[in-house]
C-alpha cells in the first residue's frame, strides 16, 4: 500500500497510518553484551514482592518492544507509546524506523493481553500519549500532535495535527518533551528537560512571539487550545501525578528526585540559570532525602563503580523513571496515597509517604516496594488501572538511560502487578448516561473518578443535556462527607461549565483549605484576575490560618497584572508564622519581583512594613541592582 509522508518540520516526518503493520520496520539492535537476555517468566519470577502481591507478565516482545509510555482507554484497555528512534550516541536518529502506538487488551481478566491492535505506526520520537475529545493526544518531538478518531474504530480518521512546534531541534536525544497526562482541571499537562531551549508555539509563530522553556512543567487546554508554563527548574522530569487533593507532585533525576508542583515556583536546576535574573533562591526538593548516598557518591558514580552498598540501602540510584500516586483499590488500605517510582539503575520501585509539612509538604522515605534481580530491567513507567491492579513498563536494555554503548531495540516486557485475586470486568464508560458518570465520582478506585470527569467534560463542551448530572454533582459537592468526594464534584462541574465566578467566590470561604485552593486556581483559569477577584484574594489573605491555602495566593500573584500586586503581597506580607518556610516566602518573592523596578515606591513600603525577612532582603537587593 502506498506510503504517505507529510512533513512535520526540522526535517522530521509523521507517515500516514495507512502502513501495514507487517510493513513496520525490524528495528536493529547495536549493543553489544555478553549479558543473556531473561525470558519474560525469567525475569518476573525475579521480582521481590511484598506479601499476598503476585507479577505475571501482561506482554512482552516480539508483542511489545521498547514501551514509553502508556494510557488507559474508557473501556480498560491498555494503550502503549513504542519509541525505537530514540537517537544513538552521535546523535543519529534513523529515519528509516517509526514509533506505533499499540493497543492492548485483556478479555478475560488473567492479567495476560488477549487482543493486540496497531493503532499508528508511522510516527517519530513518540514519548507519551494521552485520549480524549476525539482522537489521541501525542509528543513526537518537535511536534506535539493530534491524532483524531472520533468514532473509536481504532483506526485514524485523518492525519496528525500539528498542534505546537517548536519541541527541541533535533540534537538533543534525552531530556526531550514527554508526560501527556489530563489534570483535574481539565488541562493536559506534559514535561520538558533540561538540555535545549525550545522555542513553542503554534504552527507559524514567530520566534519572537514564541514561548521560550527548558526543564519545566507544562499545561495546554484541549478545547481553548491556551498553552501555558505550570513550574520552571529541576533536570529531566519523567513522571507526575495528583494526589487525592489535586496536589501535583512530579519525579526528577539526578537532583533531588521528589517535587511539589505549585504554579510559578522556580525550582533548583541541575545546572545553568533561570531566565529571570533576579530569583536569588530556588525552590529545593519536597523529600527530605535522597536515593543515593551523596555523604560518599557523586551520582556519577554509579555508572562507574556499579551500585554501593550504601547507595542500595538510601533507595538505588539518582535515576527515576515513571510515578504515580496508588489511588487503586486493589492493593491494601496502607499502599493507597503512597507515591511509587520506577529506580532505572536500582532495578526496583521506590516508594514514598506524602506529608504536610509547614506551608507545603514533605516526602518521607518508605520501604522499597519491589526488587528485581534481572539486570536487564529498566523500569519507565507504572500507573494502576481500572481493576486496581499496577502495570509497569520495562524498557529493557542493559545500558542507561543515555545510551553510551549502543541501543538494544528488539526487547521490552509489561508486567501486572495484583493483590490476591482480580475479576474481568468489561464495560464501556463512554456509553454510559451522565447521571452514572457523575456517580463514578463516589467510586474507590480513581481512575474511573478521571475517565468519567473527561467524558462529562467533552459532552458538557459540546453542549448535550447533562442535567441529571449536574445535580447529582452538585449534591456530591453539597453533602458527601468525603473531601476526595467533594472535589471529583467541583472539578466536574467546572469541566463541563457549570460553576461561574460567583460559584466559586463563595467557596473561597468553604472549611475545607482544598476547596478554598481550587477556588483559587479555577478563578485564574481562563484570564488575568480581575479587580474584584484580587480585593477578595487580599481580603482572604488578612484572616486566612492555611499555610496551603497561602502558598497558592502567593502563587496567584503570577496571574495578576505588575501594577495590581501590591494589596494582595502586602496581606501576604504579614505572614509571620510563615516566614522561615521553604516555600512560602520565595513564591511571594517571585510574584512581587516583577513589580519592584517598575514602582520602587511601592516595593520600599512593602519592604518597611512586610514581616518575612527574606522578602525584605530580596526587594532591597533588587532595588540596589537598579542603580
């Protein structure tokens, strides 16, 4: 069949999905190792398991090869990114080969796939992927895309759609552009590293009018098509999640490896600096520890001197791959809000407990979940389904992550990990009423919470009658006793366009301090904080006893107008009890320092009268660089 080419720029191409899977290319394996490659059942028969939980292999090659990444659909089945251009190590990528995407699914729930589709095989540098709205979402670098399929027939109704460009040049052949994965807003949020400047922007922006980024965490809207940057800093970030909150926390690498995403924070970088010149101090790492010994190691060492004693005992190595915060309901009570990450040189799971700490949070080091004695395994990707049970990706490969002895493409394994038994379950949530959707926000198992909030949000957006819906939502809201409960029900009901300001502003007052964040950040979804928004933003700062509740108002000063700041940062200002916070007082700089030099005045008042020393040591720096 003919093969058609449609470039996606940088000389990079998207084939058309009419390619016959059996025309796929066989990719090439250029590593060299005396290493013998385990089967499949070898190698899980490796792993070390905490009591009452089993492995088995869900697929492996030749069905799967070289999984990144991976999605649930709305009828459980399981959807794979395979990237085989990932470059060499003289940064060649071969363009003779393509990524696919495959679908997965298990019939008769024994944790084994029964039915394997193709559904694209004709793209390059695929990362990650995401469903929704119509069609398939996608990273392939220096695009990000839009695959449509509006009636689910597994096959593309057209070509990708470019929807940004501008994603790395090419020469770079990790850190690259990945983590599609929907928010509880509503928003797609995805990931960048740190080794090039991409420049992002629609199809045909100027440069100049481009978004410049590195290492950073990104959100782009599906509907509005609003392209936005969530958190600046770190080094490779390949991993994220919510917690039962809405609270995002993502993994990194090399660096401190457990992060509390709060929009406009400025976090501590691998190397280089920030674009803004006048952060003074960065934003450390949420955990209060390391998976390394760095008393004796560099993280460099590992990959010379193999794995420590030491730095096996602290977790297995800097490197960490994948994440998620369990919200299953399969495995055990304790396991559930714990957050879990693939260790790529330690060959195992870490695992970490997630606690309030001052105006933010704190990671706490637990056991390591799992080990696994093969030593090809390379963990990239975990994440529970419908069933509660956890599926995790292995690239499989004897080298790292960089590829410095060649590449090893014709390998790669998806394990399914379970407590005791699971049942088959076969459903559809797309066809369900709307009345069922909203009543899914009650479910135990989050991800039927997720699906159900997109599906009502499409058929909210597109205008169809969910009104049985809406009142279900808001009852959930109104009355659940369960505070998880209460904000699925917000965040619906703010998808699918039925809670306006007015709505919100009175939750600004709500007991509980989650309700009172979400009011915040959905009053600065769409635009710049208007002038009534900001009196009740300072308002609330005055009386507000939640450190929390204050990080995300320091936060909200990045959405207000320079010259508007002022009210809300003095309230802030006077925040005491807050002032030797690792947090709290540096969002507060970096939402006042854009207005210093633009009304010295105003910055030596705040500065005369504000109770946060650093604040005021900052706003005096600053205002000396202007002389």
């Amino acid at each position: 069949m003919k093969i058609v080419r449609q470039t996606l720029g940088h000389g990079f191409l998207v084939i058309a999905s009419l390619v016959h899977a059996q025309n796929f290319p066989e990719p090439p394996d250029t590593q060299e190792t005396d290493l013998k490659l385990p089967s499949p059942e070898e190698s899980a028969a490796g792993f070390t398991l905490p009591e009452g939980f089993k492995v088995n292999v869900f697929a492996a090659e030749p069905d799967v090869r070289q999984p990144i990444a991976m999605t649930f659909d709305d009828r459980g089945r399981l959807w794979i990114a395979e990237c085989y251009t990932y470059a060499n190590r003289q940064l060649i990528y071969d363009t003779k080969l393509r990524d696919r995407i495959l679908i997965f699914e298990d019939t008769d729930g024994d944790g084994k796939f029964d039915k394997r589709k193709v559904f694209h095989d004709g793209l390059q540098r695929l990362t990650s992927i995401a469903l929704g709205f119509g069609g398939v979402w996608a990273t392939c670098a220096p695009n990000f895309v839009f695959i449509p399929d509006k009636n689910k027939d597994d096959k593309p109704d057209g070509e990708p759609e470019i929807l940004l460009d501008g994603w790395h040049s090419g020469k770079v052949r990790h850190n690259i552009v990945n983590g599609l994965k929907w928010g509880p807003d509503g928003w797609l949020y995805g990931r960048h590293g740190i080794l090039q400047t991409s420049k992002v922007g629609k199809p045909g922006t100027p440069e100049e009018d481009r978004v410049k980024l590195q290492c950073c965490m990104w959100r782009y809207h599906p509907t509005r098509r609003d392209f936005e940057l969530v958190t600046e800093g770190t080094t490779n970030s390949w991993g994220h999640d919510w917690d039962r909150h809405g609270q995002l926390f993502f993994i990194n690498t090399v660096i401190g490896h457990l992060w509390h995403a709060v929009p406009g924070s400025y976090y501590k970088r691998m190397y280089g600096q920030h674009a803004q010149p006048h952060l003074y101090e960065l934003i450390d790492q949420t955990a209060d520890h390391h998976h390394w010994d760095i008393g004796k190691e560099k993280w460099a060492d590992l990959k010379k001197k193999g794995l420590s004693p030491s730095t096996d005992e602290a977790g297995g190595g800097h490197a960490h791959s994948g994440m998620m915060i369990y919200q299953g309901d399969n495995w055990p009570k304790k396991y559930r809000g714990k957050l879990f990450t693939a260790n790529f040189h330690g060959r195992r799971l870490n695992s970490e407990r997630l606690e309030r700490q001052g105006a933010g949070y704190v990671g706490k080091h637990e056991p390591d979940f799992l080990k696994v004695k093969d030593l090809w395994f390379r963990g990239v990707e975990l994440d529970y389904g419908f069933d509660g049970s956890v599926y995790l990706l292995d690239w499989s490969d004897v080298g790292e992550c960089h590829e410095n002895d060649g590449l090893h493409r014709s390998s790669g394994r998806i394990y399914r990990i379970a407590h005791g038994e699971t049942k088959a379950k076969r459903f559809d949530l797309s066809k369900l009423q709307s009345i069922e959707l909203a009543t899914l926000q009650e479910h135990p198992n989050e991800r039927f919470a997720r699906h159900a909030r997109r599906i009502l949000q499409e058929r909210g957006l597109k205008g169809q009658d969910i009104s049985p819906a809406i009142k279900k939502l808001e009852n959930l809201l109104a009355n659940s006793q369960d505070l998880q409960v209460k904000l699925r029900a917000l965040w619906c009901l703010y998808g699918i366009g039925s809670m306006n300001s007015e709505r919100l502003v009175s939750l600004l007052s709500h007991k509980e301090e989650h309700i009172r964040i979400w009011a915040i950040q959905l009053l600065l979804d769409k635009n710049a904080a208007k002038p009534e928004i900001i009196d009740l933003f300072t308002k609330m700062a005055k009386d507000e006893i939640s450190g929390l509740v204050r990080v995300y108002l320091a936060s909200a000063l990045g959405k207000i107008a320079l010259e508007k700041r002022w009210p809300l940062a003095e309230a802030l200002s006077q925040s005491d009890d807050l002032a030797e916070d690792k947090t709290f007082p540096l969002l507060l700089w970096y939402g006042v320092e854009p207005s210093v030099s633009k009304n010295p005045k105003q910055a030596i008042e705040l500065m005369t009268n504000c109770k946060i020393p650093k604040l005021r040591q900052f706003i005096a720096r600053r205002l000396s660089a202007e002389k």
